[in-house]
C-alpha cells in the first residue's frame, strides 16, 4: 500500500508541477487553461454522473450565499469551489482504492489503481493551470496541489484501515464503482461550471455573468 500512495502523490505533484515551472505568457497559459479544462472534461465523459455534480452545485451554492461581499470574494471562492472538487473526486477515488486493497482480488485492485494513475496528472495539470489563469501567487497554488495529492493516500488508508478493524470488506465492484461514479460527477462540474467558462470570457464580468446564467440553467 505504501508504494501505491507514495506513486500517487508523485503523480499529482508530477502533472501539476509542469505549468509552475515552465514558463506561460498570458495567451499561451489560456490555450493550456482550455487544454487542462479538456482533460477534466474528458475524464469525466468516460463514467458520468449526476451525484457527484449536484453536489458540487449545492457546495457551490451554499459557497455563494454565505459570501458577506460577493464581488470581492467571488474570485477565491471559485478558486477553492475548483480545488475542493478535485479534493473529493480524489477522495472518492482513495475510497475507491481503500476498498479495494482489502480484497484478494489483486486484478482488481490493479484495475482501480491504473483508471485512478491514468487520470490523476491530468486533474492536477488542469487545476494548477485553471489557478495560475486566475492570478494566484505560485505558493498558494502549490498549497491548492499538495491538498489534492494528498487527498486520495489519506482516504484510502483510512477506508482500507476502516475495514481491516470491522474484520471484513466491502462489495469491491459496488463500493469502488459508486464512488469513481461520483467522482466523476464533480469533474464534469468543475470542468463545465468553473474552468471553461472562466478561461473562454473575455472579462471578470462576463465569466460571472455566464456562470451564474449556467448555475440557474441547471437548477
């Protein structure tokens, strides 16, 4: 299990770190904006559903309510809206994982592993590059990534520790399928909400404007 969170983490760090150190001009940073939005997009596409989006969207509204100065605060809570999404589609992810591991079904476990591998990069690549778009200082973007690499190592160990001490295991294909399902759900929100909307407008007022007019479309 140990390797297995130890890659994890590397390949959060990995993907995300690639937009902090290569140099972006403004231009080109909004095309790899666009790009990393595809990637979440994708991911997303590939398991769909609706559990893990309407959830974001009532975070997303309680978020907006309980803002005291929308116009100031509208920027940073979108910032963490995008960031807290990831956190829990890599935290089902880890659940995902967690349930897993206390099979003796090594192929399965196998499975999950790689469609978690195979889409963990690109999640990160596309939030740090979505943050960087948004004019967040390096530092705080690095803290948003370490929050999301860490996010599914921490929820598997405690999902495969929970289940150690009941003395038994959950439904793998129930328990891991349910929760990549969700997580996808809060991909697509993220993606189509937040990161598309933002890097296509020409301005602050018209991203606020377009993502409201989404928000009240679906409600």
């Amino acid at each position: 299990m140990e390797e297995v969170h130890v890659t994890q983490r590397a390949n959060s760090v990995g993907g995300g770190s690639i937009p902090l150190f290569v140099p972006l001009s403004g231009e080109k940073l909004k095309m790899v904006s666009v790009l990393g939005a595809g990637l979440l997009l994708g991911t997303a596409l590939t398991v769909i559903i609706p559990e893990g989006f309407l959830f974001m969207l009532l975070v997303d509204q309680i978020a907006s309510y309980a803002s005291s100065s929308p116009e100031n605060s509208s920027s940073k809570r979108l910032n963490w809206t995008t960031t807290l999404g990831l956190v829990v589609h890599a935290a089902a992810d880890g659940v995902a994982l967690g349930a897993a591991a206390t099979t003796n079904q090594t192929d399965v476990e196998v499975i999950v592993f790689l469609a978690i591998m195979l889409h963990k990069a690109p999640a990160a690549f596309g939030l740090v590059t979505y943050l960087l778009h948004e004019g967040l200082e390096r530092n705080t973007v690095r803290k948003h990534l370490i929050i999301f690499a860490f996010s599914a190592p921490v929820t598997s160990i405690v999902t495969f520790i929970g289940l150690q001490h009941r003395g038994g295991s959950m439904d793998t294909i129930g328990a891991t399928g349910i929760a990549m399902l969700f997580s996808a759900g809060t991909f697509l929100y993220v993606a189509t909400i937040h990161v598309l909307p933002e890097v296509t407008s020409l301005g602050g007022h018209e991203h606020s404007s377009s993502d409201n007019s989404n928000k009240k479309r679906i409600l």
